[in-house]
C-alpha cells in the first residue's frame, strides 16, 4: 500500500490479490479511516523492505504527515493515497476538494490509476473496492 502502484502490482499479484479494499472518512469526517493508519502499514513495509521504503519519505521536509498539494512524492504515488483519492474531486462539482478529516484543500487534479479499477464506492465514500485489471487472468 506504500509502495507505487506499478511496484505494488507485481507483490499483490504474487499473493495472489484480486481486489483491494479501503476505508475513507475524508467526506463524511471519520477519522479512523486507512490514510489515518497509513503510517502504520508504511512502517511494517519499511522493516521488511528498509531499501524500499523509508517512513520519512512519507513526510514534508519540515516533517508534517500531509495529502495536499504540499504532500511528498512518496505519499502521492502510494497505493494508499491513489485509491483514497481517486476520482475524489468529482464530488465537488468544480469546486475544491477538501479532506474533512484532514482538514485540506486537495490538488486540483486528482490521481490516476494504471493497474488497478474501481470495483465499487459506496454512496458516502467511506468503503471502495477496486481490482487488478487482467486479475481474472492466468499468467
């Protein structure tokens, strides 16, 4: 979930992962959603990949956890981060996207995805489940 999507495909697809569950509280304000726990699964995927993943990378320089457009490199290309925002904008009707829970403005243009589709949002954002395309394919 730390990792870019293009580096997480290959490990989720060795597990054999087909379907990627999130929880987002960014519009309704739930605040123990999985960005908010995001911390915790970079740091397990830094003590069994520490080349790969460094949790300060997660971090601004001046060391703040963020998701706007301030946020690091690292935390815009995570799995995490893209499928927590995907598509997130639209919701706004033109208008800024904002994270409740988070309290920030989000980039004007959302992220993209490459590897994966969704499968599934509910009606208040808080669970969306999303699909490895070509997952339903033998290698």
């Amino acid at each position: 979930m730390s990792s870019p999507e293009d580096v997480a495909y290959p490990i989720l697809r060795k597990h054999d992962v087909t379907h990627v569950l999130v929880i987002f509280g960014g519009l309704i304000g739930y605040s123990g959603d999985d960005i908010n726990k995001f911390l915790w699964m970079v740091r397990i995927a830094q003590g069994v990949w520490p080349e790969e993943i460094r949790e300060v990378d997660y971090f601004t320089p001046q060391g703040e956890y963020r998701v706007d457009e301030r946020a690091s490199k690292a935390m815009r290309e995570s799995l995490m981060y893209k499928m927590s925002y995907y598509r997130y904008g639209e919701l706004f009707g033109g208008q800024q996207a904002q994270d409740r829970v988070r309290g920030q403005a989000l980039p004007k243009t959302g992220p993209s995805l490459d590897y994966l589709d969704e499968a599934f949002t509910s009606e208040n954002w808080i669970v969306s489940c999303f699909f490895f395309l070509g997952s339903f394919i033998r290698d």
